[in-house]
C-alpha cells in the first residue's frame, strides 16, 4: 500500500540530533531485532502506522520518525558505531552488511519512496516547468539561478537536502578539495574578488543535478533546460552539441529551442504593440543589411547575388524635460539658446510625461491622451516663418562665443584628466585635490533602454521608395494607423543615409492627402557614424605627408608605433583601432604641452619622470598646467591668426617686390639699359631647416619663374603663399591643430559614453564648424540642419525630447551610452553572425522572423545566466590594454623634434640643407569652417530644407483649393540660396 501521508512536519524539522541514552539505543535495537524475527519489516511498520486512520496513532508515528524520536536516535546509534565513524571515509562492506541486517532493506525502500513522492510533488510543480511555447524575453533578462536553488529548498526539502550533502554544499573540506582534483570548476570568488555569487558553486551543482532528475522524470519539468537552451542558442551553438546536453538532461532539445525562440519573437511584438496602445511613446531606427546569397564571398561573378535587406527596431522613449540646462544656468545663457520670434514659454512645472509609470489597463482615452502629450506636433515646433529669418546671421545660430567658453572649459577638464591619470593617479597626495572637471550639462538618467527588435524586411533600404515603405510598416509594426499621425510625430533614427531618405520621404509627400503624409517622422543623425567621420577627419586633417616624414605627423607616429593600416583607406574599416591611436596621440601631445610649459618655469624638467616629480611637491599645480596648456595650444582661432599673420608678411613681401620692380623699370626707362633685372631675394640664414628660404630653392620667389602664370593677380597669390608659408612654424602649428582635433574628438566620444546629451549639443556644434572646415559637407549639412532645427524651430518639450532619446544604455551601466545607430550595427552584426549564404529558404525566414525579434533577448540572457552564477560579464582572461608604453614612445618622439616650442624664425621644412623635406601643413578646420559659413549661403539653404509647412487634414483641402496647395504659407521658395 502506497503511503500517504504528509511529510511536510518531518522536512521542516531540523537535521540535529539529540543525545542518546545507552539504555534507550538498547530498547531500540531489541524492538527493531524482533520485528525483523517476526518478519514484520520496518517498512511496513511506518506505512500501517502513517496510513492509520486513527489521528492519535498517526502523531505517535510521526513523533516516532521526527525530530527527538526512536527512529532518529536508532540512526544515531549506527552511525556512531566503529564501522560508521566519522574518521573513516569509505564504510566497508562488513559496515555496509551490518546496517543492512540491523534495520533491513525495508528502510532502504522507505527513503526511495519518500524522495519518490518528493519528486513527484517537485515535477508536477508550476515553478519547475517552463514550457518553451510560453518563453518571453523577461524570463530570459530575469533568470536567477536562486531563485530555482530556493523553489527546491522549499518544494522538496528532503531531496534537497540529500542531494546537498551528497555535494558537500556545506562541507568546506570535501573530497574535491582535499585530493585536489578539481580542474573543471572554477570558483568564483578567484575569478573576480569584487563579484561573487550570490549561492556557491556547489549550491549550483546540486541545482542543476535535482533540475536534471526532474527532467529525467518527465520533460515538462524543464525550467532550467529552457534557459539553458535559450542561452545555448544565443550563444550561436551547434546543433550536435545541443542534441548531446540534452541527451544529458542539461538543455531541451533543438526542436524546442525552435519553438522557445519562435515564442520570444511573438511575444517581443505582442509587447511592442500592447506599450504603444498603452500609450507609451516609442522611435524607430533601422539600416540596411548587404549580405551574400548562395555563396561565401563577394566575387566579380555574383555581385547580382546580393541581398539587400533592412535590420530594424524600436525604442521606449524617454519623457522630456523643460528645465535649462545647469552649465547655461551658471553661464546666464539659459534664454540664448532659442533665436527667433515665437518662443514656446514652458511653466515651471516638468512637461508632463512618466512612461515608467504608465498604466496598462484597458482606458483607450487615457492611453490616447498620454500619447498626444508625449509627442503632439503642435507641441513641438515653433511657428517661425522663412521671412522672420531673412537677417538672420550665422554667428548668431552658432553661438562662437558661448563654443569658445564651453572650449575653454571643457578643455582644461580633459587635459587636467590627463595629467593626473599619468602623473597622479598612483600618489595618495593627488587623490587629496580636486582638479578642473570636465563640466556635467545635461545627463541622461543611467537604466537600461528597452528596446524591441523588429522583423528583418527584405526591403532596399537605399531608396526612396524602400524607405517609404520602411516608414509604413514601422506604423504597422508598432500598431498604428497612419491617421492617427496626422497630428502627431515621432522619433526616426540612422545613419547619414537613412536620415537623407527619410527626409526626402517626407518632402515627397508633403503634398500629399494627410493618411499619407510622412510629416510624424522627426529623424536623428545617429552618433556613432557621426564619431566614425569625426575620427577620420581628425586624421585627415593632421596625417601630414605620404611618406610620414614631416614630425609630429599622425603618419609618422603611426609608422612608429607599427599603425600605418589606420591610414589605408579614407574610409573607416576599423573604428576601434582609430579611436584609440587618436586618443593616445592627443594624450602624448598633452604630456609634451605640459612638460614645455612646465620647463619654461623649471628647466630640469625635460621629460614626463620629471614633470610627476615637479608635480608631486605641489599637487595643486596641475589644475594651473592644465590651464596653461589650453590658453597657449589649443585656441580654436590660434593656428588660423598664425596663418593670417605669416599670409600679412606675404602681402607685405609683394609690395616690397612690386615696389622694386617699379623703380627697377623706371630706371632701366631712364637709361635704356636692355640687361635683364632680377627681383630674387639672395640672402638666406645659415642655419639647416630656418630662414625665409633655403639657397637650393631661392628661385622660388623669381618673378620671372611666375612670368608663365599668364597673370598678375595668380603670381600675387601664389607668391604671397608661398612666402607666408616659410615665414610660419608649421611644425608648431601641427602640434595645436592636433591638439585642438584630438581634443574635439575626445570631449564627443566622452560625452556619448556619459550620456551626458548636454555637452554632446556642444561638441555637435563645434563639429558643425570643423566638418565644413575639412569637407565633410554631408554630414556638416546635416549638423547644421540640426542646428538650425534646435535653435530655431524645436520647442522646449521638443529639445528635451532630443536630449533624453539621442543616446541609448543598453546595459544600464555608467559611461555605456551609445548612439542609436551603434545599437542598430549591433543588430545588424548580430544578424549577420548567425546568416549562412548557402542556407535555405527556411533557415533564412528563421532568421529574419525569428532570430531577429530575438536579438536583445540573446543579449539578455547572456549576461542574466553568467552574472546569476557569479561569473564576471566580458571573461576573466583578458584585461584592459595598458597603452602607457606606446604613449611614452610618442612623447619621446615629439620632445625630439621640438615642436611644441615655439620656432620665431619660422620652420616649414626638415631634412639637411641638401635634402630638404617640406612640412605638410595641417588643415585648420575650424577656421577653414567659420570661412565657408560666413558667405551666408549654407545657412539659408538649411533654413529651406528645414521649413516645416502645414497643411489642412482634409482631403477636400487639397482637391477644392489648388491656390492654396501651390502657394502653401510656409513660403519654401523663399530665401533659397541657388
């Protein structure tokens, strides 16, 4: 007869036991030895006495086995004894039969039963089942392996307890550790001190091993191996080995993997759809997908084999925020940054928006309303018309004098973070003062982002009608209709391209009936292929000569430090190993500044060592270096009134010259001379590499070796040129120009990983000028359309919408902002992981349908699983790069060459006298940007593109008034600049 009784009153009961009276074992043993005379088995004993329907002989039962009770002591005896001591580690056989014959098999019998039952109960429980059909991506972003540890502590004590002390979970001393065979696990706690686990590694075998004997029960009580297959399939493993965990009863099987995927791709759109109709405010990015069909690589042969496909997403959007930013508060220019008539004045209140605390019930007018609020068009934009802004001026778009502060400061904080990380990082004096900070404008709040991956289309996303149709079935994707937009706008995010077409989209169909206008799109640049430019320009504007023999040049460091791959293509094939040769090149120019100056004070210093030491007497001196450092180098005017100044002594070197040949014809006027007069300036300093010109090439400034120019007016520029050229310390002005382009790529990419949107608004504005300065003219369009939005166009709600949504956390960690057009290149690559070009048909609707929803729930539960068991997030293999050495190297390079000390003489060349090396001189992007902006033109032609005109919501509005539709009161022919 099955027992069935209720065990609960035994688990709960305590693993100790109590003494034991020699007269009371001897009772025992004499009771038990006569029931196995009489044949009556212990077994048998428990379940008559537990199964009688008497209470009172149930409760003398269960005393008798609990806590305190014969049974326990009975135990206690045995296990005392000399076979079963605690010295000895393996029982003998001779113990073994002993037991056996003291208390029988029957006993034996009775535990399997009771750890049975356990069993059961634990497999039929709802916690140890996760069918793979009802897998959503919270399972996979939430899973904790204590949480399974516990279910088992509660559900099935006993079990629990057995398997643990068959693992010696709470044997500090076991046999692992003992004999020292324990290669194939790795504690935690000596991977990373800092990060444990919140349950021991034994605790998580004997997990694993009770979720694997569940599994071997049935296969519904598959909580463990759900997750574990998920994260299997997230991490791109094979089939084959799949097969064989689950042979093991470690992961379910492929097939299911199939469905659980399936499942979270359902249910990602499913909760994409239920946020919007909750009211949540939600933007979309997406961007094309080139992949290979049917073959492994591209050849000349297959090109018309490519796919064209396009990876996209949506993202919750955060409420906006009225308030000023705090370094415009302290600056009193919180009223500067809007220009134009018709201000939107916000109340004191924040702009009233939660989406964290959204409801989610069923109130369609409420859901409506929080909707409208979020992102009503009227609420956005500014009514500013093209003809309040005929005389409008560039500098008062730009704001210089608010960049050059903002410069200034934001400067000397990264410089001083530079000095102390190599000169003061590692003395306890320098932790005891506060240097200049890299000022903090506007921070996003650090939590992650939720984020929705959408279904991959096959869609062109490199046309307009492809991003036509991208923008429709975004509405669809997120379960809107195309009416319900008529009065409302949303956020679109992408590369350069993407926002282009998009924005011709919406041009396009500007005219036309309002359910298919495509006026809701408000599109973003993304910041990562803004920062991928801005690096190449950086290393464009200061590469200097092919060969990389001019000092200070980024050519010539790259070939010193074994980079050159970083100059082989104007475009950007690897991001990373640019960013980081740009950093470390500016630091090293940083340090060579700093230890120039510092010199100047005290000329034992030559080099970095010496400088710490200096620095060390007066820790309080690195703030005033840093700020030293910036007032002499990195003026973004200083190099250009350089060249304006080396361009003065040219015109003046022209009219001297003219002036000699006006007096050398009158005379030869006067006296009739026919010999031939020579204007060439003959003298020369002495010195290799100074003066104006070196002897071998003094025939320079000939005028008769302009004669073939063919004109005055070319002979006058080229020689004023050429003179200011040689008159300049163009090594010197390297040196500032990379430290002015370092540093504003530097101060970008800080304020991206900070999230800190604020300063980010500045730097885009400095980079506004430097793109135009170095010809980045797409993306410098771009930018100034962004600027002239901001400024002129965007209301407060609207700006503060931009500053909470331009950036993206996806860890919810410090310093991981990104752009959004990063968390898109993560979709795409991550797509492009798992897409096999000589796949089938099926395989490839898998992963554009399923695999692709997928994406961030496969980011999820590859860090949910590894951190739940204490494992740290990245490897523990590897650590960051220490780049002090090669820094050190360019430090070397650059105090050798001098180019941080100022030449009065002039320097434009290096090499002998006989083998001169002319020095390549750097783009002044900054200056060449404000010169291209002040003809007026890019700004009025940014103003036409950025013309927002309205039109009725009526069909009849178009049909019944052709006037009206011809000459629209947005006026967008007016001011434009052909």
């Amino acid at each position: 007869m099955a027992a069935s009784f209720s065990s609960q009153s035994l688990l709960n009961e305590d693993a100790g036991i109590s003494p034991l009276l020699l007269e009371q074992a001897d009772r025992i043993t004499e009771i038990i030895t006569f029931m196995a005379q009489k044949g009556f088995s212990f077994n048998t004993f428990l379940i008559a006495f537990l199964d009688n329907p008497t209470p009172r002989v149930r409760r003398k039962a269960t005393r008798f086995i609990g806590k305190g009770g014969g049974f326990i002591n009975f135990i206690s005896k045995v296990l005392e004894s000399s076979s079963f001591a605690r010295g000895a580690r393996d029982p003998s056989a001779q113990a073994i039969q002993d037991f056996e014959e003291g208390i029988g098999e029957s006993l034996v019998d009775w535990f399997i039963r009771l750890l049975s039952k356990e069993a059961k109960v634990l497999s039929k429980h709802p916690g140890s089942r996760l069918a793979p059909v009802d897998l959503t991506p919270d399972h996979a972003t939430n899973f904790d392996i204590e949480a399974i540890y516990r279910h088992h502590q509660v559900v099935a004590p006993v079990l629990h307890k057995v398997i643990s002390a068959l693992c010696l979970v709470n044997d500090q001393n076991g046999d692992a550790e003992a004999e020292g065979d324990d290669p194939g696990l790795e504690d935690p706690e000596t991977v990373n001190s800092k990060q444990t686990a919140k349950i021991s590694k034994k605790e998580i075998i004997s997990t694993a091993v009770i979720a694997q004997m569940m599994f071997s029960r049935t296969n519904r009580a598959n909580a463990l191996q759900t997750m574990i297959g998920y994260y299997l399939a997230a991490t791109n493993t094979s089939k084959n080995t799949i097969s064989v965990l689950n042979y093991l009863g470690i992961s379910i099987s492929y097939s299911s993997i199939i469905k659980a995927t399936s499942a979270c791709a359902a249910a990602s759109r499913i909760a994409l759809r239920d946020a919007v109709a909750a009211g949540v405010a939600v933007g979309g990015f997406w961007d094309n997908m080139t992949m290979s069909q049917r073959v492994g690589e591209e050849t000349t042969t297959n090109r018309h084999e490519f796919l064209n496909w396009t990876a996209r997403g949506a993202w919750q959007l955060r409420p906006p925020t009225a308030c000023p930013l705090e370094w415009e508060k302290s600056k009193g220019w919180e009223d500067l940054e809007r220009l134009g008539p018709g201000t939107l004045t916000m109340s004191e209140e924040p702009y009233p928006m939660d989406i964290d605390n959204y409801s989610t019930g069923n109130d369609s007018a409420s859901a409506e309303k929080k909707f409208r609020q979020c992102l009503d068009r009227r609420e956005l934009f500014r009514d500013v018309k093209t003809a309040d802004l005929n005389n409008l001026d560039l500098l008062e778009v730009l704001r210089l004098e608010q960049l050059e502060a903002y410069w200034v400061e934001t400067a000397i904080g990264h410089v001083s973070r530079v000095l102390w990380e190599f000169c003061g990082s590692g003395t306890l004096r320098f932790r005891k003062v506060e240097y200049p900070a890299v000022p903090t404008m506007y921070r996003i709040p650090v939590h992650a982002s939720k984020i929705w991956t959408l279904p991959t289309l096959e869609i062109d996303e490199s046309t307009l009608d492809g991003n036509a149709q991208l923008m429709e079935e975004f509405l669809t994707s997120i379960g809107v209709e195309p009416e319900r937009m008529a009065e409302r706008s949303t956020l679109l995010a992408g590369d350069l391209m993407s926002v282009n077409r998009a924005n011709g989209v919406i041009q396009l169909r500007k005219r036309d009936l309002p359910e298919h206008r495509m006026d809701w799109a408000i599109t973003v640049n993304g910041q990562l292929h803004t920062g991928m430019t801005s690096a190449s320009a950086v290393v464009e504007c200061n590469g200097g000569r092919s060969d990389g023999r001019d000092p200070s040049s980024m050519r010539r460091i790259a070939a010193v430090l074994g980079r050159n791959k970083v100059f082989d293509s104007k475009n950007v094939k690897d991001y990373s190993s640019m960013h980081r040769f740009i950093h470390q090149t500016w630091k090293a120019h940083v340090l060579v500044g700093a230890i120039e100056l510092a010199s100047r004070e005290h000329e034992s210093i030559v080099n970095l060592g010496t400088m710490q030491a200096w620095l060390e007497e007066d820790p309080t001196r690195l703030g005033e270096l840093a700020q030293k450092v910036v007032l002499e180098y990195m003026g973004p005017k200083k190099v250009t009134g350089m060249r304006r100044r080396g361009e003065e002594i040219g015109v003046k070197y022209w009219e001297d010259m003219m002036e000699q040949l006006r007096v050398s014809l009158a005379t030869k006027a006067c006296t009739g001379s026919g010999s031939k007069s020579s204007t060439s300036t003959q003298g020369t300093k002495g010195r290799s590499g100074r003066g104006r010109v070196p002897k071998s090439s003094s025939n320079l400034l000939e005028v008769s070796e302009y004669s073939t120019i063919g004109s005055l007016t070319k002979a006058r520029t080229a020689i004023i040129k050429e003179v200011g050229r040689r008159q300049r310390d163009i090594s010197y002005e390297n040196f500032c120009l990379t430290l002015v382009h370092g540093g504003m790529y530097v101060d970008f990419y800080d304020a991206v990983r900070a999230g800190d949107s604020g300063r980010l608004e500045r730097s885009l504005d400095m980079h506004t000028i430097f793109f135009f300065g170095c010809g980045r003219w797409n993306y410098a369009r771009e930018l100034l359309d962004l600027q002239v939005d901001r400024k002129l166009y965007w209301s407060d709600p609207m700006r503060g919408i931009w500053l909470n949504n331009i950036l993206l956390n996806l860890s919810g960690s410090e310093n991981t902002f990104m752009g959004i057009d990063e968390a898109n290149e993560y979709v795409v690559r991550e797509l492009k992981d798992g897409y096999n070009p000589k796949g089938t048909i099926q395989s490839k609707t898998h992963l554009m349908d399923t695999i692709s929803p997928n994406i961030f729930g496969y980011m999820g539960v590859r860090r949910a699983i590894p951190q739940s068991f204490g494992i740290p997030w990245g490897g523990t293999s590897h650590s960051q790069v220490d780049d002090r050495r090669d820094i050190g190297l360019i430090v070397d390079l650059l105090l050798t060459e001098k180019v941080a000390r100022f030449d009065a003489e002039g320097r434009w060349f290096t090499g002998t006298r006989t083998n001169p090396v002319e020095i390549q001189p750097g783009i002044d992007a900054f200056g060449e940007g404000i010169k291209a902006l002040s003809s007026g033109m890019p700004l009025a032609n940014a103003v036409h593109r950025r013309s927002r005109g309205t039109m009725g919501t009526q069909a009849s509005d178009v049909e019944n008034n052709t006037e009206e539709f011809y000459n629209d009161g947005s006026n967008l022919c007016e001011g434009l600049v052909t």
